[in-house]
C-alpha cells in the first residue's frame, strides 16, 4: 500500500532561477553518481539547441534531484535526471561554448562578475545582448527534489525514467542500480581502460568533465582518439560514448567465469543480475 503522506511530506517541486541554480553548483552541491549516471555526452548542438530553448521562453523537462542532509545544514542534491541540461547552461555561462555566435555577458550576474574580476573565467566575445542574458539567468528550471530512503529507491526511479525516448544505451540502462561484485568489476575495469578512473562513485557535477570523452567541439578530460577501444579500431567513438565497451568487458568476463559459455549475439539472452548478483 501506498503511503500518500510520506509522498506528500517528502517530494518538493518547485522552480529555481537559472542564477540561483548555478550558485548552487559553483558551491559544489549538485552530486553524480556513477554507479548508474553516464558521461556527458550531449553534442555542442544538443547544448545550444537547450540554451535557445531557455532564450526563447519554451518550457524544459524537470529536473529530477535526490536530496541529501549534510553538515551545518548544507544540502548535497543527486542529480538522477537532468545532468545533461544542466551542464549545457552551466557551460554556456561560464563561457564554454557560444549560441548564435555570441557568449554570455559575465557582468550580467553577481556570480559571474565576482569570478570575471577575480580571473577565474574570461569574458569571450562577441557578446550576446544583456536582455538575452538577463532572460537566460531570470528562467525558471522546474525541479523536482525528493528525499529518498536509500539508494535502492534512487535505482529504481533512474531505471524508470529511462525506460524510453532518447535515454541511456541499452548497456547504461543494463548496468543502472547494479552493485554486485560482477557490475563493480565491470565498471572498474571499464575506467582503468578508458583511463577515466575516479577515487569514488560519487562526484561533484564540477568534475564531471575530467571523466568524461571529449565530443566535437568540446574538450573534456579523457581524448576519446587515444582510448584503447578507438585505438585498435574495436569500437567507434559513438559506441564508446554509450558504453558499448563496458558491454564488451562484461561479455568477456562472463565467458571466464561461467561454466555455459555465453553467446555473443545480441538478440540472444545475455547474463544478467537479480539482487545484484550474476544470474
């Protein structure tokens, strides 16, 4: 049965302007989880298609977050979806990458100017008109902040979400929530490869472009030309942004391990996991 009131008590939705939301992030507050969340993969066209949304007043997806108590009443947020939006407009502020030619005026927010005059990002020109960037800072993002019980919730919701449109990769979606010794060896050996290795499983939004492959147009931490799967020509660079290389990790490690041999057609039932476990 359904608790009606713990629903009521525990899920906020609200929205926040795109200014107070990047306070939010410039203060390290927006968390990714990597047991389940992907890199960032959207294209600089997907990022630029998102801002003119934002310019033109066109209503965006919610932001799904998973609120965390932490010390001196400083709040952490998971984000379980809405990574992508969110760093294309933090991008796009901190001058990133431009839309339609132009960048965004850093003087047009407190936060920006304080890091302007401070030196920690420079203006890029030409730039786009103040009113623009003030109806860019003045949006309101639609976010929807739950305070789950554990990470089993926070699983199942992701696997929700991405259950259709355009989501995860069939290998990103197969791999969500799994936390067995088999899905952690996966990932782990996965990282070391790729070269994209991180000390925990949970990291600040700030840091996800160290980890992430580079794009077009876009550099990040890990070159995508020099990841051993491009390399030895196994796998193409979109295969390698949704995952397919973890796939083929699992499937070897698989066949080492499993007495019945898997077969490597992917119309055929492959190993999956029950209760974290290899089945």
């Amino acid at each position: 049965m359904v608790d009606a009131q713990r629903t009521r008590q525990d899920l906020t939705v609200k929205g926040e302007s795109v200014e107070r939301v990047f306070g939010n992030y410039r203060a390290w507050r927006y968390i990714v989880n990597r047991r389940y969340q992907r890199k960032l993969v959207w294209t600089l066209d997907e990022k630029r298609r998102f801002i003119d949304s934002l310019l033109s007043g066109y209503p965006v997806p919610i932001v799904l977050l998973a609120e965390r108590k932490g010390t001196a009443g400083q709040g952490f947020f998971e984000i379980i979806d809405g990574m992508q939006r969110l760093n294309a407009v933090f991008g796009f502020i901190e001058n990133e990458y431009a839309v339609n030619g132009h960048f965004f005026d850093l003087n047009t927010m407190a936060e920006t100017k304080a890091l302007l005059d401070a030196g920690e990002i420079k203006q890029r020109e030409p730039l786009l008109p103040r009113e623009a960037c003030v109806a860019i800072a003045s949006y309101t993002i639609p976010l929807s902040i739950y305070e789950f019980a554990g990470d089993g919730d926070v699983d199942e919701v992701f696997r929700r979400i991405n259950s259709g449109g355009r989501k995860l990769s069939r290998q990103e979606l197969r791999i969500a929530g799994s936390t067995g010794h088999f899905a952690q060896a996966v990932r782990y050996v996965a990282s070391k490869v790729r070269g994209d290795v991180s000390s925990s499983d949970e990291l600040p939004l700030n840091e996800m472009k160290k980890i992430s492959i580079t794009n077009k147009e876009l550099e990040y931490g890990i070159d995508v030309d020099e990841v051993f799967w491009i390399k030895q020509g196994v796998l193409t660079k979109e295969q390698v942004r949704e995952s397919r290389d973890e796939e083929v990790i699992a499937d070897v490690l698989a066949f080492m391990i499993l007495d019945d041999k898997p077969p490597s057609r992917s119309e055929v039932k492959r190993p999956g996991f029950r209760g974290g476990q290899l089945v």
